[in-house]
C-alpha cells in the first residue's frame, strides 16, 4: 500500500535556495581557575610591608625628635640654629661652684656683646658664640636659645622686648680650673680633672688657647695658622701616643690571661731588648735588673712590657684594646665632642710591631680624655661611667628645666682586676716613677709616660701622666691627666703639673 507524503502548511521557503548566514561563535578558551590564596597572600606581603616601612618612619623620627634632637640643635651644621635670636638673649654659662662662665651684656640701643669673664682659662670647654660656635656655646645652644620661664612670661605679644634664655650650670670648679691653666704653664697639652664615680667634669684645660672675648678680631689669623691648632680642644680631640700609660692594657691583658700565676711574673732587664732585628730599650737605658710585675709597671720598664706583648696570645692585647674603645670606629659613651682613638695591631704583626704596641707606641693614639677614662674605670673598681659637663639646665626666673646625672657605661673589668692595677699604681707612686707625689696627706696613685713622637731627628718626646688620689675616706675622689707636649719623661714635667691639680683640690697648702 503506497504511503503520501504531506507537507505541512505554512510559509513559503523563499525562491532562493542560499540558506541565511551562520553567525559563528568563538567560545574562549577555559582559564585556569583562580588562585585567591595566593593572591592574598601577596596583598598580604605588600601590606605588612608598608606598615612595617611606616613603623620604621614613625621610629626614626621618634629617635630624631627624642635622642639626637639635642645634638641636631646644637649641631655647627644646622642653618636653624639661630632662629631664635630675634626672640631671646643668649642665656649664661655658669661654673658648679656659681661664678660666671660667659653671658650676653645689652646695651642701651640693644647691641648684644658675649662676655667671657675668665678669657683664655676656658676657651676651648666654654667656646664661642660670635664666628660660629663651638665648646658649650655650641653644644648647649638649644638650652642657651630657649626660654622656660612661665608661659605669662613669654606670651608679651605687644612687647618688641627680647627674652632671656635659659641658663647652663657646668660641672667644672673654677679653682681646678684656674690651677689646671697655671700649672701647664708654656706647654702645649691638656689637663682633664673629673671624678671617677660620677664621670663629672671638674677641669679642661687646652693649650695653645685664645681669648673668646676678641675670637672676632683674630679670627683671620687664628684659622689661617695651620701649626699651632689653637682651636683645637686638646683635651677631647688631641691624638698622643699614650707611651706607658698604655701599659695599664698591657698588665691587664697579662693578668687575664695569667690569673693566678701573674705574681710569680720574673723578668731581667738589661736596659735593651731585640728580636728579629726589632729593638726596644728602657727610658735613657737604664737597666732594671730582675724584677716582678708589680715593679716592672712601677719603675716602667719597657723591655718587660715588650717581651709581655710578644708573649701574648694573639689578639689578645687587640680584644683588650677594642673592649675598652680604642679604634677607629669606636667612640666613647658620652656627648662631648671626641676623636677616636687608634689602636692597629693585627694577628700577624711583626715582632717589632708587637713590641712597639706593648709599650704604648706604634700605631696607637689616644685623647686625654679617653686616657681619663680609662684611668677613672680603674679608680672606680671596674665601672666606666659616662663623662659630662652639663649639671643642669635653668630658666631665668629660676624654674628647673633638666638636670643629668652620673650614668654607668658598663663594667670593663672585675673589682680584682681593677684592685691589683689599683696596687700597681699606689706602687708607681711609692717607689717608681712618680714619687714626688707621695708627700701629701692623701693618697695618689697613678702611671706616667714618656711618649715618643716622629722620627729620630725632627721627632720629640710627650709627657704623660695619668692618675687619681684618695683622701681619708680611702675612696678615689679625683682622677687628673696630663699631656705636655715636647715635655720629656712623664717624672718630669706632667708630674709636677698633676701635683698642682690635686693640691688644689684638698685645699693643700706646703709647708
């Protein structure tokens, strides 16, 4: 049976047979799938990171604005440090026992003139304040530039009358001071006078000096005179070899590393000493004969200390040396202006070398006050403690603006230690070379120096002496040191000059 086939009514196909355009779709190629943990954890790193870049600002001004802001004020290199002086009179420098140090006097018309009643006894730890600064002037500026006298005070806002800003009270004694200057006499150098258990500054004493009072009329002259350094502060950034005085880190080297064999110590002198070419003699070669440690520091004997140094371990002096400062890149706790000592000595030193450091020449040099120092860590037991200069701050009307005191650096070296270098020095005083200072009713102890300098025939010798004394109390009170250039054997010139500081200090008066 034959089947038809219908089509079922509708449009009409168009006439034409093209069928109407495909319209193609391109379908992307599916994407890996996101990593979102990923992705925040790189948010996160990049977050943290700012927050900590942010903490480390808000840190660094912390510490610009809390502990260098002092030193940022009274900085030479700070264009801003004068802002105030349309505002405020130059505040006064006054000595501890109440005498004036400097102050600003007003003329009628308004001119200001800074006075230094005392001149050239504190040019250099007082300053100047007219051609730039320098000393307090420079490093207390900010306290001399501000006024903290009661707000009512300040606020004079229909007044053109200037303000007088706060007043410095030093550390250092007139009488010291004054007996310091006499007694260095012609001598180029440096007299520090301070007390070991405070680290307060009594006397500083630089030579050549200048007078503050007329800094502006020889200011050509004293800046175009490039042998004498008479701006220079000695006391703080002359550079000596320390010559014997350096055998104080000698001995103790050797007692650290002999603690208990260091008594039966025994050397013969015979006035020189060579090894491998390299020669050390004694001062003016005087020969010592057998003597123990105690006697070879007292009586300082060279050729001692020079074979102690070639005995050492090595690095051993070195460890000492850096334990106590002494580099190129160390400086000292405090907030005087300083240079750094020198000490270069390296594990594969010659035996000359050697020798030379042990002896306190070489490549070594110290600041007086660096050589204070260390003189004071012994007098005191071990403890070095920071030096100062400034008691405390004061305004005008007498309001209490800041005060300091006496800051522990650090322990350097054990009560026993410091207790035998202690007797090594009483020795030195008793029955070596700085007998002369035996005669008082205290008690000195202390440790010179004859410190050789250049060569052979443009060359000279320093002299050093570095000490404290003790009055009835037996505690250490007062610890002075002495550099005078060109002066000879310590004995000779810085001993006599020492005495003077610590009689003055006791009030001691000859017989």
């Amino acid at each position: 049976m034959a089947m038809k086939l219908f089509r079922k009514k509708g449009k009409k196909e168009p006439a034409n047979d093209k069928k109407p355009p495909v319209r193609e779709v391109h379908l992307e190629q599916e994407s890996e799938p996101i990593d979102a943990k990923g992705r925040n954890t790189e948010l996160g790193i990049i977050t943290y990171a700012f927050v900590l870049l942010f903490i480390a600002m808000i840190g660094y001004l912390v510490y610009l604005n809390v502990w260098k802001a002092d030193s940022l004020n009274s900085s030479s290199y700070n264009t801003k440090q004068d802002a105030n002086e349309d505002k405020y009179v130059r505040g006064s420098i006054y000595s501890s026992d109440g005498q004036v140090l400097a102050y600003t006097s007003v003329a009628e018309d308004g001119t200001e003139t800074r006075v230094y009643p005392y001149g050239n006894v504190f040019s250099h730890v007082v300053g100047y304040s007219t051609v730039g600064k320098s000393g307090l002037e420079s490093t207390s500026n900010s306290d001399l530039m501000t006024s903290h006298t009661s707000v009512l005070t300040q606020l004079r806002e229909e007044s053109d009358e200037k303000q007088l800003g706060d007043s410095v009270y030093t550390t250092l004694n007139t009488t010291l001071q004054q007996t310091a200057y006499s007694a260095l006499g012609s001598y180029n150098g440096a007299v520090i006078a301070m007390e070991p258990d405070t680290g307060k500054i009594l006397a500083m004493v630089s030579k050549p000096d200048f007078d503050p009072n007329s800094i502006s009329e020889i200011w050509e002259q004293v800046i175009n005179d490039s042998t004498s350094s008479v701006l220079l502060n000695r006391a703080t950034q002359g550079l000596y070899p320390p010559g014997s005085t350096f055998k104080i880190l000698t001995t103790l080297a050797y007692i650290r590393e002999n603690p208990t064999t260091y008594s039966d110590f025994s050397f013969d002198c015979e006035g020189t000493l060579e090894q491998s070419g390299a020669s050390i003699h004694c001062y003016n070669y005087k020969v010592h004969g057998t003597v123990d440690l105690k006697t070879a520091f007292a009586k300082s004997c060279n050729t001692t200390y020079a074979s102690i140094g070639l005995n050492l371990e090595k690095n051993s002096l070195a460890s000492v040396c850096e334990e106590f400062l002494l580099g190129d890149s160390l400086t000292l706790p405090t907030s005087l202006v300083h240079s750094a000592s020198k000490f270069d000595l390296s594990s594969d030193a010659s035996y000359g070398e050697i020798m030379q450091t042990a002896i306190g020449q070489g490549n070594t040099e110290v600041t007086p006050l660096h050589m204070a120092m260390i003189t004071a860590t012994v007098a005191n037991d071990g403890v070095m403690m920071r030096p100062y200069l400034v008691d405390y701050v004061e305004a005008s009307d007498g309001t209490s603006v800041s005060s300091n005191s006496p800051s522990k650096y650090k322990r350097l070296m054990t009560t026993e230690e410091a207790s035998i270098l202690q007797e090594f020095m009483e020795e030195t005083v008793i029955s070596g070379t700085a007998t002369s200072l035996s005669w008082y009713d205290f008690t000195v102890a202390g440790k010179t120096g004859s410190a050789e300098y250049g060569s052979e025939e443009s060359g000279g010798t320093h002299s050093w002496f570095v000490g404290y004394s003790s009055g009835s109390s037996g505690e250490a009170d007062l610890v002075v040191v002495v550099i005078a250039e060109d002066g000879g054997a310590g004995s000779d010139t810085a001993v006599p000059i020492a005495s003077q500081v610590f009689q003055a200090y006791y009030n001691y008066v000859a017989e």
